[in-house]
C-alpha cells in the first residue's frame, strides 16, 4: 500500500504537528512533531518520531527517534535513535545509537555515539565512542550493583 502524498507545512508557535505524510517546519517553534519525513529549518522542536528520514538545517530539537537516516547540518538535537545513517556537519548531538554508519563531519560535536562503523572527520569531536560507551556502561551498572548489594546488607 502507497503511503498518501502529503506535506504539511508549518511556521508560528505550535504545540504539535503530527501527520502521515512528510513535515516541514520553517521559521518556526513545536512542541513535538511526528511525521514520514521530517524537516526542521531555521526552527526549533521538541521531541520528533520520524518513520522515514530527518533533516535539520540551522535549527533544533529535543530527542529523536528515526526510521530512517538523520542529517543534521549547523544544528543540533538531545538523544538520538536512528535505523538508517547518521550525517552531522558543523552541528551537535548529546548522544547516538545509529544502526548504520555515523559520519561526524567538520565542526561537528557528539557526546556519546555507538554505530557499527563511525566516522569521524578532521575539526570533528566525539567525548565517548563506541568501545568507551560499553566501557561507561558496564562500569555505571558495576557501581549501581555495588550500592544496591551495600543497602541490602544494611537492611538485614
């Protein structure tokens, strides 16, 4: 089944946009967005659920869930989960969990990103990759064992 043509547009100050075709925000502020493909340009957004692809140029948003590829040129997002690739130049992500490969590209800042393949180019910076990830989280999950055996030897 053919998913419909549709494209919604939007700009102003809006609490949510959520359609079955593709979305597009110029210029504009949203609460959440959910859409196929999911365009942010020169606006800010909350928390996106995309099926397909999203594409953020000059703007923002909060977390991120994403069926297919992310790119993000001069902008940024909070947590991420993409299916497809992810491409960032000259932007930012708190954290990455892409099922294909990531590109950090040229000025381009990530916190955290586990891939099966990153790619990180000259100007780019990743604070923790995937084989620190794992490390970071093994040690996190070692040290809360640590405190909840302590509380139950406390509590006997």
């Amino acid at each position: 089944m053919d998913q419909p043509v549709e494209e919604h547009a939007e700009q102003g100050i809006l609490k949510t946009v959520e359609a079955a075709g593709d979305v597009t925000v110029e210029r504009a502020l949203v609460g959440v967005v959910n859409g196929r493909d999911v365009s942010i340009t020169q606006a800010g957004a909350g928390p996106i659920a995309a099926q397909g692809d999203v594409r953020i140029q000059q703007g923002g948003c909060g977390p991120v869930l994403v069926g297919g590829d992310l790119r993000i040129h001069q902008g940024g997002c909070g947590p991420a989960m993409v299916r497809g690739n992810l491409s960032i130049q000259q932007g930012g992500t708190q954290s990455v969990l892409a099922a294909g490969n990531a590109t950090v590209g040229q000025g381009a800042f990530v916190g955290l990103v586990a891939s099966p393949k990153v790619t990180i180019e000259e100007g780019a910076r990743v604070m923790i990759g995937a084989p620190g990830a794992f490390a970071a989280g093994a040690a996190v999950g070692a040290l809360v064992a640590m405190i909840a055996s302590r509380r139950r030897r406390r509590s006997r």
